[in-house]
C-alpha cells in the first residue's frame, strides 16, 4: 500500500464548478500536510499547508481528519488557470522528507 | 529573490557512464532534498542535508547514487555507471523550515 494515495483522475470540469480532492495516507505518525500544484513539466510548488482546524486560502479550503488518516482540498469557482496535478504530500517530521501522492489532474475548460 | 537552481537543466548520456547534477539551494536555506520524477510517477524522495550532513539517505535506489553539500550550499547528485530506468527529472528543493522550495529540475535521459 502506498503511503499516500490519491486519485488519479482526470477531473474535467467547466469554468465555475466545484471540484474536491481526496487523499488518504497510511502512517498515523505523519505529522505535517500539505497540498502542492505542479503543471506540466514543472516543478511543484506548495498551494497550502494543511490544518487539523481548516484552512482557506481564497478560493481554495484544505481539511484534515487525523482519525480518519484523509485531507481533502475543495476549489470553488474554477478557472481556466486552476488547470493542473494537485499532489497531497505528507510529512513524518517538520522539516524532514516530503511523501508526495501521484497526483490529481484537474482540467477547467470554459 | 534567486529561487532553487539546478544544472544542467537537460542531459543525455548513454548507459554506462557517471552523471553528476547540481543544485544551487536559495541562500540562508539549511535544508536541501533530493527527488526523483519518473515518467508518470509521483516523486520519490532520495536524499535530504541538514546543513553539510545527511540525517537521511533512505531513498537512495542503490550505491550508484551518492551524494554530498559542501558549505551548506550546493549539492552535487551523482550516478555512476548510469542504467535507463535512471531517466527522470531529478528535482532538488530547499527550506529553512517547513515549506520546500523546488528548483526545475534536471531531466536525465539514458539512452
């Protein structure tokens, strides 16, 4: 079982929707959260770090359920620009290695 | 500010034969990482610094990758007598706490 699991997609959406991200990770001891976005042939760039408590970033929310080992990413109103693989990523110790998920692509078309 | 650099940005090189890659972290940053991107794949952690050591090298694939950070600066990333299933992008990433910084990558090809 991967440590961190995500679907893969795609997730095709038009320009306005509502589209939400689900992950799951396997090791309870996992302390830091994050998601990432990475377009094609670029590198990842972090999005959000994630909070037991929530957290919103414009339109973007990010959740985490430590009991149930999940985090979620929610985007209201899509843009053509939101267009891109979405990677959960877990940390075991702040500051330490980053476990990525696959990734989750997103297409907004308009 | 100068984010993440790594050269060369692409390398071809035929089987058999040492690469070396290198990351130039953004300054002041303590920590650097090591990441490998295969076609498709999520990344893969290879190797991270705490200044010029490194507490973990678990995601080394095999004693052909090494590694080294001299003046809590720059790393070089080494394969020798590299094998196709080394193609990938070769993706390195800075902090100086929690949040990792990546640079472009470098895309090895080996033919």
């Amino acid at each position: 079982r991967k440590e961190v699991e995500q679907d893969p997609g795609p997730f095709n959406v038009p320009e306005g929707a509502t589209v939400a991200f689900n992950c799951t990770y396997s090791n309870s001891a996992s302390q830091s959260f994050f998601w990432y976005r990475q377009d094609c042939r670029k590198e990842p760039k972090l999005l959000m770090s994630v909070y037991s408590s929530g957290n919103e970033d414009g339109r973007f929310t990010a959740q985490l359920n430590r009991a149930s080992q999940y985090i979620s990413l929610l985007i209201r109103d899509s843009k053509l620009s939101d267009s891109a693989t979405y990677l959960c990523v877990v940390s075991r110790q702040a500051g330490t290695a980053l476990i990525f998920g696959k990734g989750t692509t997103l297409s907004v078309s308009s | 500010g100068a984010g993440v650099s790594q050269s060369p940005s692409n390398k071809v090189t035929e089987k058999g034969k040492d690469v070396e890659l290198r990351c130039d972290p953004i300054s002041g940053h303590t920590a650097l990482y090591w990441y490998r991107q295969r076609l498709g794949q999520g990344l893969e952690f290879l190797i991270y610094f705490q200044g010029n050591s490194a507490p973990d090298k678990s995601g080394l694939p095999s004693d052909r990758f090494s590694a080294e950070r001299t003046g809590e600066s720059v790393s070089t990333l080494t394969i020798q007598r590299t094998q196709q299933e080394d193609s990938a992008v070769y993706l390195c990433a800075s902090s100086f706490r929690n949040e990792q910084f990546f640079g472009p990558g470098t895309r090895l090809t080996v033919l």
